[in-house]
C-alpha cells in the first residue's frame, strides 16, 4: 500500500461513524474523480461482483433482495464466455445466478450471444480480456443495449492504466465495472471498487453490509473506505508514464545485474520481467528455480509460465538487487552450459 493510504486508514480508525453515510459521501466523491455515476467500495473484487450480480437479479426490490440465494420467480440467468470463466464462478454461483455458457468468438460467437439472451437473463458477465476466442467487450456491449441487459465487468487486474476507471464504464459502455482495490491500485488489500450505474451501485449498497442481506458477511469498514478514497486519488495524481519508467528501471537492473549470464533472454510484458533460457541444454527448468526462490531467506515468489517471471509491481524499491542476486546465485549453483 502507498503510503498516505495507509495514513489514511490510521486516521479513519481513530473516528466513530455512519458507515452507511460514509459509503455514499465517498462513493459520490469516486464517481466525479473517475467520471461515473455512482461508486462504491466493497471488501474485495470478488464481493463486489457478488452484489453486482445481485442487484441484476434484484434491482431495489427489497423482497427478492431477502430471498438471495434463492432466485425463484427473478431474472438469475448469467451468460459468461467459455473462455471467461475460471474459479470466480463459485462467487457467481453463490448469488444463487444460473450460468449460461456461451463458447463462440467472432460474428458466430456474437450470434450466440445474441440467442442466449432470453426472458430469465439477469446479466452478461465479462472480462476486458481480448483474444481470438473471445467476443469483444464493445461487441457484447452494443448486442446488450440492443436487449436492454446489464453489462458487469470484472476489471480486478485493470488497473493501472487509470483510465480504466472510467474507459469500461464510460466510453465503451458497460453498466459495471469491478476492480481489486488492491494489486495496481495500491489500496487496502481486502478492498474493492464498483463504478457504474447509479440504480444499480444503489442496489448493490442496499444488500451490502450493514444491511442483512446476502452481502452482509461482506463487511467494509471505514478504515477501508478512506484508505480506497486516497488510493484513487494518488493513481489520478500520478502519470501512468512515470509508473511504467519505474518498473522499466527496475527490469533494466535485474538485466544488468544477470549479463554475465550469456545465455538468459529477456523479455518485457506489461509489469512482469520474463527470463528465458534453454532448459534442455542448461539443466534447469523454469519450475525448479522459482522453487529454490521461493524457498530461500527471504522467500520471492516468481511465475514460471513460459520462462521466470518476476513482477516488478510488487518490488518495494530496492528489492529488484536482492531478486537479481538471488537469481544469479541460484544460477551459479545448478548446473548450466553457456
């Protein structure tokens, strides 16, 4: 976390409040930073698109709200892309939602979209990702306007660019769009962001905590709250370029550090440092090393999907030298040929 969100999360702490008031005043102040209609902070990506889908089913219908799980005589119908879905659906599932999987990409897969879309469709559930097997999110978007049917966007990962705070929402069209308010955002880990619709924000705050309906296990405490406020603040205030030439910085020093390793390749992907070799010649896999650097003192957690990775977005400064050292040691101890 930066700094003035944990200062602000100390100061919260030291006060007695509404948190309901201090949900609207800070939602409402989010919605004109990132230029939404309404906002509102949840404990969590994940709990956000839990109240998300909830209030797609619900709207501000007090009685349906109070049936959650049980979606009898409501919209519970959630399409997702086949290629979109992975273990979140259990936080669709315990909404009670029905999930609708759709597989096509391209014209076919929009016209399959289009068929799944009935009388019990609640919401179409998406991801900004973009690939050969996926239908656009600007494609998914024009075809729900045309039926009317609520757009959620989990956009946990999305941030930065800051842009995306209003680009999901705003310019492409979605009615949600969810972010962690943790990872790029840099506010309190078991914090989360929902921006969008204000009918549907609204509903979704009517079934959150602490209110006792399905959200209410979902609890955001003020601390929370003023910690999400500021890190928004401080991701608006900062260039996205200035970000991105640190993590630049941080990879060229790892690179530096590790030249006399002649035969390590480098690749740049967004914030991650991916470090390749040829494991059959040199005796050493991807696997292995992120294993002895995850077992050492201090342990670093590296990926090895495709080579070493390393994400320079989660390095305090300084911490790029004791990765490269580590990897470099590691790499003098196994056995390899230049």
């Amino acid at each position: 976390m930066l700094p003035a969100v944990v200062d602000a999360m100390v100061a919260a702490s030291k006060s007695t409040v509404y948190l309901g008031e201090l949900q609207d005043v800070i939602g409402a102040r989010i919605a004109v930073m990132t230029q939404n209609e309404a906002a509102m902070v949840t404990c969590g990506a994940a709990a956000g698109i839990v109240l998300a889908v909830s209030a797609c089913m619900t709207g501000e219908d007090r009685k349906k709200m109070a049936s959650l799980p049980d979606t009898k005589g409501m919209k519970n119908e959630v399409i997702v892309q086949r290629h979109m879905r992975f273990d979140e659906d259990c936080v669709l599932k315990q909404t009670g939602a029905r999930i609708i999987e759709i597989a096509g990409a391209g014209l076919l897969g929009e016209a399959e979209l289009a068929a799944a879309i009935g009388p019990c469709t609640a919401a179409i559930f998406t991801t900004p990702w973009i690939g050969s097997k996926t239908i656009p999110l600007p494609s998914v978007v024009r075809l729900a306007r045309e039926r009317n049917i609520p757009v959620i966007v989990d956009a946990a990962a999305e941030l930065p660019p800051s842009e995306n705070l209003w680009k999901f929402t705003k310019e492409v069209g979605a009615d949600l769009a969810i972010f962690s308010g943790g990872k790029g955002l840099r506010g309190p880990q078991s914090s989360g962001l929902a921006v969008g619709k204000k009918r549907l924000i609204e509903a979704m705050k009517m079934q959150a905590s602490p209110h006792c309906y399905i959200g209410r296990p979902m609890k955001v405490g003020k601390e929370e709250m003023a910690g999400l406020y500021v890190a928004v603040e401080c991701l608006l205030a900062t260039p996205d370029q200035e970000r991105k030439d640190l993590l630049e910085k941080r990879m060229l020093h790892i690179e530096t550090r590790l030249s006399h390793l002649s035969f390590l390749r480098f690749e740049h992907e967004e914030s991650c440092l991916i470090i390749k070799w040829d494991e059959i010649a040199n005796t050493a896999t991807a696997e292995e090393v992120a294993a002895r650097m995850r077992s050492g003192k201090p342990g670093i957690e590296c990926g090895c999907s495709n080579g070493l990775r390393l994400n320079m977005a989660t390095l305090q400064t300084g911490e790029e030298e004791i990765a490269a050292s580590r990897i470099a040691e590691i790499m003098g101890l196994m056995t390899f040929l230049a």
